[in-house]
C-alpha cells in the first residue's frame, strides 16, 4: 500500500485499470491457474525483490470456460532457500483492503527465523485495486456508511441503500455476485497451484480472519500455518458484525469515563465517571443542536457518536473530546484540533475511486442472505438499539443497501471441520471486538486463542511492536506448533502521545475508522 496505508480497506491502491462492468471479464481456457506467474519488478523505485505477476481465474467457478478476471499477485522470496518452508499468502481486511504491498510491509516486520521461512504473498483479492476492479459508480456522499436513525429521515436512509444497491446492479450486476469470500478463497487456491505449492501459509488481519476460516474448511488437505489476526465471528456475517460494533463500544465508553475521571485535573471533563458521561452526552446534544466549529470544522452530535471506536483508545479519546468542548465554549482550538478529529472520522485519506466501497458491499451482500429484506424491520431494530446502545446502535442496525442486493449464489461455509490455526485477539479492539474474536476461536475447532489483556488496537501481530502476543506467533510461524493451550498475556495500554489521534503502532498501521473490517 501506497505510504504505508491503513490495512483495512481505506487506503486501496488506485489503478490505471479500467474498472470492470458486466461485459468487462475476458474469455481463456479453464487451465489458467496452471500457468506458471510471469514475475517482473513491481516497480523501479521499489527493491528488485519485491516482484509482481498476473494470475487469471474464472470469474464463476461453475463455469472454468467462461470470462475471466485478473488477480495481481506480489512477492518476496525467501533468502535462505534451505530453510525455506513454504508460500504464505496474506490478506489485510477489508473486505476491500489492497494486499500487494503486504509482503515489504510484513518482511521489514518479521524476525529472521520467521522471515526466511516463507516466499511473503500479496494479493489484491477479485475485485479490488490492481486485479480486475469493480466499480458501483458511488458518489462519496453514497459511500457514508453511518446514517443515524430518526423517524423522520429514514425514508431517506432507504432511498440511499436501493440507490447503492440499484447503482451496482446497473454497473456491474452480472459480475458482483461473484465478489464473494467463498470465490476469494477459491482464488487463493488457484494462486497456490499457480505457485506449485501443495499447501499455503496464511496471515489474514480483521475481515481476513473470515476469509482464512473459509478457506481452512474449503480446503483443509492445503491449510498449512495460519495465523487469524483481530477475528471475525462466523456466527455474525455480517449483519451481527455491525452490530457488535454497538454493542461493545458500550464497554469500551464506559472504560474511557474510568480512565478519563482519574485525569479530572488534566483534561477538565468530570472527576467521575458519570460526570465524563453527563459532559460527552451534553456535548453530543450541544453538537445536534447547533454544530460545533474546531477550527473551521463543523462537527455535529452524529459525527461524534460515528466516531465510537474512538473510545477504545483512551488516551487518544480524551484529548479530542476535551477539545471539542473548549470549542463548544468558545476557548480558541489547539492548532491541528480539525485534522486530528479528521483522522479519527476518516482513519486515512479517502480512496480515489468507489472500488473499495463497491467490494465491500459485494461481500457483506454477496456471503450470506440473512439481511432482512423488509425496511420496517431495520426501523424497528434500528429504534430499538439506539435505546439499547446509544453510542452506535441506531447506525449499526440501520437499513443497508443489502436488504435490496442479488440473492447470494451460495450458502454461507459452516465451519465443522477442524482448523488448526492460531487465532490473535487484542482485548480492546473497535473493528473486531473480543466477542467477536472469540467466536471465531469456537468456531474452528483444533484453534488456539493468543489475546493480548490490556491490548488496544485493531491488528495485533506485527501492528504493536510491543504487544505480548508477537512472541507466541512467531514461535507458531517458525515451527508450526501450535500452543498446547491458549495463551493469556498482557501488554501495556498505550499511554499515547495526547498531541496524536492515533494509538502507538508500529509499521503495519491500523486506523481507527472508517467503519470496516
């Protein structure tokens, strides 16, 4: 990714590529994915190891004659050929999220004895950047994903998710349904017999996880190591994904009160955790009211509340909200107030094109038909869970623009067969909380659970250079045993910098938002 860009599909690499339509897929014969990649530098002003080639798969599976699509695959060998043990494939979340740059990111990250293990893999999985890309046609305003509940708006919420929904079908209707989990995970086998592997090594972060699950129970004679970073819970695609970001940001805004009422003296917001409270949810009325002005910006009560996952940093979160309160009283901004409270809403600069939005939805849309298809169901549940969860809950369980999508082509994959992979978990994490983490680790029998107590962050291996669960994974990576058990450890919340928005990371970054996995 292009500077280092946040994995979880908001820095997706722009392309030159036309974006593919209904019509755009070629045909080739069914043994494509035999063929041996034709590798070339990347790049002239990347390293000479950093090699890219193309792979074509079909575009339906059930049709290996037919149209195909171009997946761009990336590498860095091993340099030490007799210590070698394999390929690992590695995926950064999205669904959306660019891998190509993955394989320098995760070599300058790793030690010795795990990097001379593996030949690193990138990927732009089906539909995103740099392989044949989709495209909806979205303007931003149609890629916002937090859309607040009120009665009186929420016609207009419909209208926005049939628009999304009727827009990518128009754009690309006969291609998108293809855009799913089940057919990624297809596409890394394909990438495995194009490589002449017999079996794959896999790190996948956030939307990762579930896509490595698939895989391990779609072809479970071909799953060598993996590791599951910041797990997705089966038992939740993807409505109840959404939704558990309501849920635990409860949590997680009651721990920021604690932590902020000890520093009463620093940060001037209650000596108490109810009075934190009272003043964040006076502000937030404040805000609905009559915007806040930081620094040129207007923020409104919904801006703050959309920025829940926030709140899992507690030291990035009471210096913002400290100054959105100095604003509200009319104190001068601190210089940089509007863009740090930027970077917590945005989490990175925005992608050039709808690409990352059009394969999100693809994906959530195309993995599982549970999405009630009746508007007045999400009314109700969204009314209910702003009542429930009113940092989030009304956005969480507002309509989507899958209630109106393309019945899936397949089933959801059950996970009964079992998995013996290393699942990675911080205990403080706003995209994949540790409920959600969990459920992934009962759902693969044969796993084992790494969580980091103490740990905040989205991205545990590799992201903190600092987290307690770097050791375990490395040793699971250099040798392929898994722990006997699960391993408990604790790192050390960051103290932060209350200058900076962001948590301490290390050179894989994680954002704080936008809302993806």
């Amino acid at each position: 990714m292009k500077r280092f860009a946040p994995l979880l599909a908001v820095g997706l690499l722009a392309s030159g590529v036309p974006l593919l339509s209904a019509t755009g897929a070629s045909a080739a014969p069914a043994d494509h994915s035999a063929r041996k990649p034709a590798w070339h530098r990347c790049s002239p002003d990347q390293p000479a190891s950093y090699e890219c080639a193309t792979v074509k798969v079909p575009l339906d599976y059930q049709r290996p004659r037919g149209r195909t699509i171009d997946l761009a695959i990336s590498r860095v060998k091993s340099e030490n050929p007799a210590k070698r043990h394999g390929v690992m494939l590695l995926n950064p979340g999205g669904p959306g999220g660019s891998g190509l740059d993955l394989p320098l990111m995760m070599k300058e990250s790793m030690p010795e004895e795990v990097r001379e293990k593996y030949d690193l893999i990138g990927f732009d999985p089906r539909g995103v950047g740099s392989s044949t890309p989709v495209t909806c046609g979205l303007t931003d305003a149609e890629q916002i994903i937090d859309r607040p509940y009120r009665p009186g708006t929420f016609p207009s919420d419909v209208a926005w998710a049939r628009t999304v929904a009727d827009k990518c079908r128009q754009k690309a209707g006969a291609v998108l349904p293809h855009i799913s989990t089940r057919n990624t995970a297809r596409d890394m086998d394909a990438i495995r017999t194009a490589l002449g592997e017999r079996r794959i090594s896999y790190v996948g972060y956030s939307y990762g996880t579930y896509l490595g699950a698939v895989y391990t129970q779609m072809f479970p004679q071909r799953t060598d190591r993996f590791v599951l970073d910041s797990g997705v819970d089966p038992q939740r695609i993807w409505r109840g994904m959404f939704q558990v970001w309501a849920s635990e940001a409860e949590p997680a805004f009651k721990r920021w009160t604690e932590w902020t009422a000890e520093r009463a003296g620093e940060f001037r917001l209650g000596n108490t955790p109810k009075a934190v409270s009272d003043t964040f949810w006076a502000l937030v009325a404040r805000a609905d009211a009559d915007p806040i002005v930081l620094d040129g910006q207007k923020i409104t009560g919904d801006d703050i509340r959309a920025a829940r996952g926030l709140f899992f940093y507690p030291a990035q979160a009471a210096p913002l909200v400290r100054e959105l309160k100095d604003a509200a009283e009319g104190r001068p901004a601190a210089p940089g107030a509007a863009n740090r409270w930027r970077s917590v809403r945005s989490g990175a600069e925005e992608p050039a094109s709808d690409n990352g939005s059009a394969v999100f939805w693809s994906v959530v849309c195309a993995d599982t038909d549970n999405w009630p298809r009746d508007p007045e169901r999400y009314r109700r549940d969204a009314a209910r869970d702003k009542a429930a969860y009113p940092l989030y809950g009304d956005m969480a369980s507002n309509i989507k623009p899958c209630a109106f999508w393309q019945r899936p082509l397949e089933a959801p994959t059950p996970m009964r067969t079992r998995a013996n992979v290393l699942t990675v978990q911080n205990e403080w994490d706003s995209q994949t909380p540790l409920v959600s983490g969990q459920g992934l680790h009962r759902a693969l029998k044969g796993s084992r659970m790494v969580l980091a107590v103490g740990g905040e962050g989205h991205g545990v291996y590799l992201a903190d250079p600092t987290s307690c669960a770097n050791a375990p994974v490395n040793a699971y990576l250099a040798t392929g045993r898994l722990p006997a058990r699960d391993v408990t450890c604790r790192t050390a919340p960051g103290d932060g910098d209350h200058r900076e928005a962001s948590p301490r990371r290390g050179p894989l970054p994680f954002p704080i938002g936008p809302q993806r996995f």
